[in-house]
C-alpha cells in the first residue's frame, strides 16, 4: 500500500512541486494550505507523514506540530523559510522528527522522506519485547509505551528512543554526539543543542522533579546516563 503524505504550506506553488515530485515516486498525498486544514485532514485521514511549514495562517505549524504530538508519533518533518538555530530547535522540541530550511533540494526531500518512513517502520516492528521496571518507571519496548506510578506517560518517538536508549544502558554516559548518531541517525545534520532540548523535555515526563533527577543524570563536559541511585 502506498504510503501517504500529508503537505502543509501556503505557497501554492511550492506544494504543487512537492506533490507532483511525491506522486511520481508513488507516494499519495493530501495538501493542506493552512494550519486548521492540516489538522482536518490529519483527523480524517490515515498519515504516514507529514511535511509541514513552521509558518502558516490561522494556525502556525509549531502548534499544529503540537496537537498533532498530543495524540500521534507520525513523523513530521518542519519546513522553514527561517536559518536561525533557535528555530530549528524549537520544531524539534515540540516532537518533530526533522527540519528542513528553504529553499532545499527536492531530492534531498525525498532522501529524508525515505530514511524517515524506513526507521518508523523500524521502531514499529515486533522485538525481543520486554517491560523493564526501574522503580515506579515501566517501559515496554514492544508497545513503545511507558508509565510513571501507574499512569501513562505521553512521549514522542525521540523521547521514547532517548529513553530506551537510557534505559537498556543503564549506567553509560551517553555524549551529545553519541545520541545524535543512536536516535537521530546519520541524515540529522542539525545542531547537538537538539539533544540537550530532548533530554529535558524527557525529564519533565518521567520524573518527580526535573531539578533533582532519579533517572537521566548528567555527567558534566561529557554527556547523560540513566541510573537507579537505589541500584
């Protein structure tokens, strides 16, 4: 079955390039030119993933990218018109999964589109699956979730790789680079900012206090571990 892309950005003809180039290669494709329509068709339709603008009307694509992370890990890929660090991060923080800063070459596009769509099929598919238990933490690597006391804890793909990255290492410091290279792979060609971004959204999610850290500690000039002080 052919995947399905969903396209949100206001420049008609720039959609119309992405969507003939998309097609072509067999992929189907649904266009959204604003930021209210994009989270319709999102609703309605069965996305693989999403391209979509950090500028759009009604609603900006920074929040589309997070009401759509509230109820989804589709992958989503930010476009900006806009070079500046903060920017790229600030997609990344709210759940993307990558960037891509215009004008940019369509085969490129193409090229990330398919490394994308190939890991999420990587992180969907059946492993040696287990529940690890550190305390009141579970994470179950088969069904990607994980809960804190009992109740569910919400995380986006990066967040739970991190995660499990962590935990099924407990006790190795993990550097900035190394985590890129584990999570975000070789096409991540972004700032190691990025990772300090993820990790301390990840802390807000999984523990207590995220000043006084249980779980994902950090080891000053070189990077992040996880351990149990009660191990």
């Amino acid at each position: 079955m052919a995947k399905q892309i969903l396209l949100v950005d206001d420049e008609p003809i720039l959609i119309k390039g992405l969507k003939y180039t998309l097609e072509k290669d067999g992929y189907e494709t649904l266009v959204a030119y604003d930021g209210e329509e994009a989270l319709t068709l999102f609703k309605e339709n069965e996305v693989d993933l999403i391209l979509l603008d950090v500028m759009l009307p009604k609603i900006d694509g920074i929040t589309v990218c997070q009401r759509i992370r509230e109820v989804s890990n589709v992958p989503i890929i930010m476009l900006t018109a806009k070079g500046e660090d903060m920017d790229k991060i600030l997609g990344l923080e709210y759940g993307a999964d990558d960037y891509m800063t215009k004008p940019f070459n369509i085969l490129e596009v193409k090229a990330r589109i398919k490394t994308i769509l190939r890991r999420a099929a990587q992180n969907t598919a059946p492993e040696d699956g287990k529940v690890i238990k550190v305390r009141d933490l579970v994470v179950n690597t088969v069904n990607r979730s994980v809960q804190l006391n009992g109740k569910d804890v919400r995380l986006t793909a990066k967040e739970f790789d991190l995660l499990n990255l962590f935990i099924t290492n407990r006790g190795r410091v993990f550097s900035r680079e190394e985590m890129l290279d584990a999570v975000w792979k070789s096409d991540y060609a972004g700032d190691e900012r990025t990772v300090d971004v993820h990790i301390r959204r990840l802390r807000e999610k999984v523990e207590r206090n995220p000043t006084q850290p249980e779980f994902i500690f950090t080891k000053w000039g070189v990077g992040y571990y996880f351990t149990d002080r009660d191990e």
